[in-house]
C-alpha cells in the first residue's frame, strides 16, 4: 500500500499467454513488522519484466510460526469484481474502439493494435471475463489478441514481445534444460491441389522443402489451396472474392510453387519446439552488460533455438515466464509454438473449412460459397433417407432490425 518496504525471501510471477498470472512471496516474521502490513485485499508494488513497478492484489495469505506466504494477482485482475458490463456492445468496431467502450466509465482502460472489425453483446459480465472467460462471446475470441496487464491497462495487441535476436544454447545461457522437439506437424515436400483438384504439371508434381535431406524420411502432405483457380473454374467475382485467377496451366503451377515456398519461408518445416530451461540472465553479467536490451527476454519475445544436431535453428516463443522479483530476472521460461498456425492443422488432406476462418475465429463470408454448397448436397440426401416427419423445415432469422 506504499506504507513499508519489503524483504521477502522469495518473489516470483508467474506468466502464461493469454493465461494465469499469479505472484507468490514468502516473507520472515522480521523484528521490525513488515511482515505485519501483508494481507488480504493489501496492494504490493513489485518489479517486473515490464517495469519496476506492477501492481498486485493479495489475495491469500497465511501466516505461520516463521514466515508469510502470500498469492497475489495483477490488480487489473480487481475488475472481476468491481467492473460489471450491464448491456454493453461493441458493433463492427476495431479492438481500441471496443476496449474503450467495455472500459468506459471504469477506472481501467486497454490498448490494442487489432484493426480488424468485430462485433460482441456483453449482457451482465464482469470486465475479466468478458475479456478472456469461459463464456461466449469474449473479446479474444471475436477479436484475437494476446495479453499483458499493465497495472490498470490491459494490452491486447495482434502480438505480444518481439524477435530481438536472442539465442538459446547449452553452454551459454542456459542452466539445465527439459527438451521437446515434435515431428508431427513436418512437412518436407508439399503436394499442391489448387481449385477443383487441379494439380501442377509434369510427373513431380511436387514442392519440396531446402531441408528435405535434413530428417531421415521425407514428410509428404497434401495441401489444398482452394483460393488458386484456372480461369475456366473461376465464376464471376472470384478475384473480388480474393482468389488468385491463373489464365493459364504455367501460371497455375508458378502461384502454387510460390505458396509452397511461402509455407515453408513460415517455419512448415521445421519441427515444433517445446523448452523448459532456466536461462542465465546475460544481462547481469560483465561480458554482456553493454547489451541489456537484447540479451533479456519477456513474455511472448521469439527465441533462437540453436540445433546443431539437424543444423537448423528454430524459433519458438516465450510462452510461460516466471520472473524473480527479487533478482529482477528470468527464473524459468517456457518455449514453444503458442501462435495459432495454419500449418499446425496439417493432416492428410486439409479441410477446405480451415479456410473460411479469420482471425479470432470470425468467419470470411466471401470464402463460403463453395462449402455451403457441399452442405446443401448432404442436406438433400439425408431428407431422402430419412423417415417420413409431419414437418420439415429450416427456419432463417434476421435479428438486425433494420
């Protein structure tokens, strides 16, 4: 509450995308009484990855014979009591636009870079949860974003952290490590189908990966590029819709190599990486103390992950951190493919579906038409095979009034 200073024996926050925060302390029954302005609903001021002073709630605390633990939460996470949106509803608004309006009149305000437009009914839900609950809608999902709680300020922009050029390899900065590398999502050489099944040319009708001859077996997919049309599949309004209209079968196949070059500039080749390590905080040390901005880390931040095995690096992101207040430090990162990914999804053949879904899992109208007819088809067939029922009907409903 700003009324003493602290000399906890233990501080760490732990951080997760789009996930929990939490603070926890421990803390001695010192001679002077500190010990004695910790607890519930108290306020500490504590240094983070962010800056030197986060604000956190109390929310726990036991006292024994010797020490006090307490658990803290960011003090953003107060507006899931004290913040109630009663009937609030952002229409076809950008996130800065709908974040003002969820927060107006509240001491809590938000920042966002997402320009993308979307449209949620916040009826009786507290700021928190309308933000990143349980239930639907909520601004993440509408509008996508990941998430940082700045004291009174939420941030949820496009993406959190950045690539700053650190690395991570044993014998530099890394203090013991847990070490997953996941196959199943590789993909070496790319089988192209773009539009109505066409295929490219020739008798390799193929894509393959300049890491091919790394791994010990070829990863072959299918992948289906429904956007990629000859011009006597395309129907009118095809390239309004956003799809790429090829005039002839040489140009089919340049737009469909190119995607597949596109997939792999994207990481399709490359294993997934998942590291749990305690990382040496270079910064602290002499050798790198002239490069404090670039040898630290925070949540969301791309690491390097250097591989001398395959001869690759892979970037996988900081997706949990926990950070030792004390030290102001890293005590332990998580490293991994958090970020939704398109080539995540890959299986045999991609589902056409996965297409006609936009970020924050809004649905791209203008991509629907061709698997809307698709349904229409198996509509038709179960009516044929079904029983006969006194009444068969499907009921469309406009709920905008005008």
């Amino acid at each position: 509450n700003g009324d003493m200073t602290l000399l906890p024996t233990t501080c760490e926050l732990s951080t997760e995308i789009n996930g929990a925060w939490e603070l926890t302390m421990s803390h001695p029954l010192d001679k002077e009484g500190r010990w004695e302005y910790m607890e519930e609903e108290a306020t500490i001021s504590a240094p983070t990855f962010q800056d030197d002073h986060q604000l956190f709630r109390i929310d726990k605390c036991v006292k024994a014979d010797t020490t006090v633990e307490i658990t803290a939460y960011p003090i953003f996470f107060d507006s899931a009591d004290d913040c109630v949106l009663m009937d609030t509803r952002p229409t076809d608004r950008s996130g800065q636009d709908a974040l003002d309006i969820m927060m107006k009149g509240s001491r809590y305000s938000g920042r966002s870079d997402i320009t993308t437009g979307g449209t949620a009914y916040f009826v009786r839900r507290n700021l928190m949860d309308a933000i990143n609950g349980e239930n639907e809608p909520t601004f993440t999902q509408v509008w996508g974003g990941e998430i940082l709680y700045d004291n009174f300020t939420v941030i949820i922009n496009e993406r959190i952290g950045g690539d700053y050029g650190v690395e991570i390899r044993y014998g530099k900065n890394m203090d013991g490590l847990s070490y997953t590398v996941d196959m199943s999502d590789v993909v070496t050489r790319i089988i192209p189908v773009a539009y109505n099944g066409r295929m490219m040319s020739g008798d390799t009708p193929w894509v393959d990966s300049p890491n091919i001859n790394k791994y010990a077996k070829k990863y072959i997919r299918e992948v289906k590029f429904d956007d990629v049309k000859l011009a006597e599949d395309a129907s009118d309004g095809s390239e309004d819709n956003g799809d790429t209209i090829c005039q002839t079968q040489e140009e089919l196949d340049a737009v469909l190599i190119q995607r597949c070059e596109d997939m792999y500039d994207t990481g399709a080749d490359l294993p997934a990486v998942t590291i749990e390590v305690n990382m040496i905080d270079l910064a602290q040390t002499d050798q790198y103390k002239n490069f404090e901005g670039l040898v630290t880390v925070a949540l969301g931040d791309t690491i390097h992950c250097i591989n001398s095995k395959l001869g690759i690096t892979t970037e996988a992101r900081v997706i949990k951190l926990a950070w030792d207040c004390i030290r102001n430090r890293p005590a332990g990162l998580t490293l991994g493919d958090y970020e939704y990914n398109y080539f995540s999804e890959l299986t045999s053949s991609l589902e056409s579906v996965k297409q006609i879904v936009g970020p924050g899992n809004t649905v791209i109208a203008e991509k629907v038409q061709g698997v809307l007819n698709a349904i229409n088809t198996q509509l038709r067939y179960q009516k044929n095979a079904a029983q006969t029922q006194d009444v068969r009907a499907i009921l469309f409903e406009d709920t905008n009034p005008d």
